[in-house]
C-alpha cells in the first residue's frame, strides 16, 4: 500500500539513484542470501525464477516487479530451463523540509513512503521498462542539466508505480484482502485451511480469490500454504523430530503426502534434510540456552554473547570453559543479523524473552522459541524433547536430586534448618527481595527448604522493598548480589554505609555472602552449581 500521509509531500523528498543495472542471469543460477542497505527496484525482462524477500517466495516472471526495502534478505533462483535478464535500480530519499515546515506527518524512522514490499501489481509494465531503459542509457550522467533529466525519468518511474499501486488499492481492497489472508495462514497453518474459507473471510468468490492471491504473490493460495508448512518443518527436522511427528505438526495429515511436498519444495527428501541440518550447526540467540544445551551433552557452534556485569568473554561465567570455543556473533539484546548470516547456521535456537525478537532471524534459517517457564525443569525436558533427549534429563533431574538430599542432610546436621536466609538484590534503582518462585530463592526455599524471612512468600518471585523495610525483615543469613543489567555500585554503597546496614542481624553475627549475578539465574547447571556454593557457605558458617 501506499503511505497517503507522505504522498502529498512528494515535493519535499529528494532522491539519490545508483547506476542502473542491467544484468542476464545463466539458467539455474544461485544467489546467495544477503541484506541490501538500500531501496530497490527489479524489473524481470525475460526469463523465469523465484525471489525470496524475508523468506517470503516469489515468482517472478516477465513483466514483473519487485520493491524491496533497505534492511531486507534477499535470495535469488533462475529457472533451469529459461535464462532471466532483470533491469534494478537502487536509491535513497531524504526530506527535504525548509526549516520553518514541520515534518511531514508518517516521516520518521519508522514510517516508509513505500508501505508495501514485494510484488507490485502493474497495469502498464511497458511504461515502467521504458524507464528504466531511458535511465540506464543516463546511467553516467554527469552534467547538471543530465542529471536533472535523470531525476525527472525517476519521478516519472514512481509516478507510474505509485499510480498502479493506487490503482489495484481502490479495486475492491484486493492487496489487503490477500494480506490478510496471508496473516491468517501464517497463524493456522497447521490446522486444516479450504481456498473456500480464506475467500469467505474476506468476502470474495473462491475462483476470483485464487486468481488475486496470485497476483499478488506469484503462487496459488494451496502453492503459499505449502510453503509455509514447510518452512515451519524445516526448523523441527533440524531438531531431530519424527517425520511423523513433524508432518502433523505442520498441518499434513498424511506422511507420505507430507514427504512428497517437501522434496518437490526443498528439492531433499525430509530425511536426508533431517540427516544433514542436525545440532552440529545449531546458533543460540539467548545465552541462558546454553546451560540447557550442555546439561544435555549439547554444545552450540555459535551464541549471542551474555551482555551481564559478571561475563567472561561475553559468555556466562559458569559455562565459559564449556563454551570457550564456541562463536560469538553479536549480542543478545542488540543482533546483527549481517553478523548471524554470515555464521550460516542450520538452526536457531531462542526463547520469549523480554525484547529478543525471534522472527528476525526466521529468514536466516529455521527457528525454534523455547518458552522460558517458572519450572526450570519443565523448560529442561522441552528442550530435551526436540533434540530426543528426555531420558537424558530424566537422568540429569535424578542427579540433580540426589544432590538436594545430600545438601538436606549437610544442612541438618549444620544446625541451619530453623535460620531466616533472605536474597537481596540490587536493580538498577531498587532492592528487590526474591521468594522462591524462581531463580535463587526456588534453591534455598524449595530444594532446600530453608525459610525466608517473615513477610517473604516461598511462592512469590520478589517483592521490592525499601531500606526501612530491610530492618522489618532482619534475616539470619543474608545472600547480597545485583542484577546482570546493573553495573553500578551506587546502591549497594549507600546501603553498606547506612545505618539500617550495620543494624542487621546478619552484619553484625558476619553471615553477609556477596555472590556475582549468575548465582540468581534460573538453569540447570547454574542452579547445580549455585545449590552446591551456598550449601558450602552455610554449613562453613556453622556455629
């Protein structure tokens, strides 16, 4: 669609081309996914192919073309019967307001003057090739009254794509009704899905619903929904699932259906796909992931870093010697995708958590969201389940209960059962004082059944509190540490020289633990670990 906001300021926007290229592709040739920096316009002259936007497919074919907008992936195929030559030009715009005009409204950062991406519906693909042949031929232009001309072709070239744009928009809303459509599929695209009820959902006849959806996409609406099906495959046969399995997960009620549409889509069968995207080149985009992966024997090639006040080489202190050759490409909570691409991973591994925002890596390769639960082992046998690993948890939960028995009994035999223990941690701009919920507390007021202090719930995840309230609570043993994101000391420093500080039960008996951030994360093998330390503190701090 067109951002009619923007449209009627046209006359304050300038626009930077690059040469226009014109260039003839051999049958069957491969182009490498890769990001453009900047817009494009791909003029398809002759031949046949297919052009993927954000791992969004295209056809494309003569007459057809494509907008593509800064920042997307792309990747290219040629048909290996017919040769394709494609004309592209490349630009930028800027405004232009003079100083006493506010900016136009929609032109900021977040807001294109091309709203749509993709195919563009033409009504006249001629006068569009004439444009582009008259701007390749002023390709070098150089003198001012040249260039000049060479912008007036390029607005003539935009009004002519902004008009057909206009056009097929005031036709009934068909782009909308098709994107629409396209929302839903991608939602439900494993349960069963008619032409008939998508063209209802929308108030068109199924046969003229058939022909606009393939307008708009290059493909049949049953040709768009078996891809997607696919792509969502992909991401579960690189994890080892059952073809079965995977088959009606993505909406196949028949296996053998299921495998012959993935061979004529991939171009492999699914189990030789399976057999050759396996864990070995498995990418994890939260680094918390990583203590899950090696409690299964699981290593990733390559992570984003742990961004923590407590990191050593941008790994998580705990796992940093299980991990040290294992590739950092970027931070978890500022990626580059450039940087992932180039990794070339076969697999991608994230979580729901906070901003990390796993559909900007689905053109990169499958993915999988791990949903990151209170239940640390349920979260574990998840992860355990798409490799085919659950005995293996199994086994490590078994362990890891051992351990709480032994440490139950150290502790007994320690005189601490009866002791108040309170974790104390510093944000950025507040105390918190955690239950036992999750993370530290879930070890010492659940595995190890020691009290918090009176006021703090074993079921509640942190309460913040104030200075004046740290008095109230007073416990016996106090656990001080701070947040991952927090790399000031200022609060902890006012605290320690506050009177509310010297005042506390545990100051004055020395039973005050300082402990780095990662003791209060919420894993398998840091919990282990973290169990162990605090279990060796408290019984050597016996009376």
């Amino acid at each position: 669609m067109i951002n009619h906001n923007l449209i009627a300021y046209m006359g304050q926007v300038s626009f930077t081309l690059q040469k226009v290229l014109v260039k003839r592709c051999s049958a069957a040739a491969h182009f490498k996914r890769r990001f453009i920096t900047s817009y494009h316009l791909v003029f398809i002259k002759e031949g046949e192919g297919t052009l993927s936007i954000n791992g969004k497919e295209y056809v494309a074919a003569p007459n057809a073309l494509f907008l593509l907008h800064p920042g997307s992936l792309i990747e290219a195929r040629v048909s290996e019967k017919h040769p394709v030559q494609i004309i592209v030009q490349a630009f930028h715009y800027r405004w232009n307001s003079p100083l006493q005009v506010a900016n136009p409204p929609g032109a900021d950062s977040e807001d294109l003057l091309f709203e749509q991406e993709g195919l563009i519906s033409l009504k006249d693909g001629a006068a569009v090739l004439r444009c582009l042949e008259q701007l390749h031929v002023r390709k070098d232009a150089d003198e001012p009254l040249a260039r000049w001309k060479q912008q007036l072709i390029f607005q003539e070239l935009l009004h002519t794509v902004l008009m057909d744009m206009q056009m097929a928009n005031e036709q009934g809303g068909t782009q909308l009704a098709v994107e629409k459509a396209i929302a839903y599929m991608e939602s439900y695209y494993m349960d069963e899905i008619s032409i008939r009820s998508l063209a209802q959902k929308q108030g068109i006849s199924p046969s003229n619903f058939a022909g606009i959806f393939k307008k708009q996409t290059g493909m049949r609406p049953v040709e768009y929904l078996a891809h997607l099906r696919i792509q969502h495959a992909k991401a579960s046969l690189a994890a080892r699932e059952g073809l079965k399995t995977v088959a009606t997960k993505v909406g196949f009620r028949d296996e053998l259906y299921f495998s012959r549409t993935f061979k004529k889509i991939v171009g492999v069968s699914p189990t030789l796909y399976s057999k050759n995207h396996s864990e070995d080149k498995l990418m994890t985009v939260f680094p918390q992931l990583n203590d899950y992966l090696l409690a299964l024997d699981l290593r990733p090639f390559a992570t984003l870093s742990y961004a923590g006040n407590d990191q050593i080489g941008g790994l998580l202190p705990h796992i940093a010697e299980d991990l040290k050759d294992v590739k950092i490409v970027g931070r978890w909570d500022r990626p580059d995708k450039e940087t992932v691409l180039r990794a070339d991973p076969e697999l991608i591994l994230g979580a729901n958590w906070h901003n990390l925002i796993m559909d900007s890596y689905r053109n990169v390769a499958p993915t999988i969201t791990v949903w990151m639960k209170d239940d640390w082992r349920s979260t574990l046998y998840d992860v355990a389940g798409l490799f085919g690993k659950k005995e293996q948890a199994a086994d490590w939960l078994r362990k890891y209960d051992r351990r709480v028995a032994e440490a139950r009994a150290r502790l007994r035999t320690a005189d601490q059962q009866g002791k108040t223990v309170m974790v104390l941690i510093a944000a950025s701009d507040e105390w918190r004082v955690y239950g036992g919920k999750r993370q530290l507390g879930d070890i010492l007021y659940r595995d190890l059944g020691l009290s918090p202090p009176l006021g703090i719930s074993s079921l509640s995840h942190y309460t913040v509190v104030s200075q004046k309230d740290l008095g109230r609570l007073n416990p016996d043993h106090l656990i001080l540490s701070t947040c991952n994101c927090n790399f000031s000391t200022q609060l902890t420093d006012e605290l320690k020289q506050s009177g509310t500080w010297s005042a506390l039960r545990a100051v004055q008996s020395n039973q005050v633990i300082e402990v780095p951030s990662w003791f209060n994360m919420h894993a398998p093998m840091q919990h282990l670990m973290s169990m162990d330390l605090m279990v060796n503190y408290l019984t050597s701090r016996s009376s």
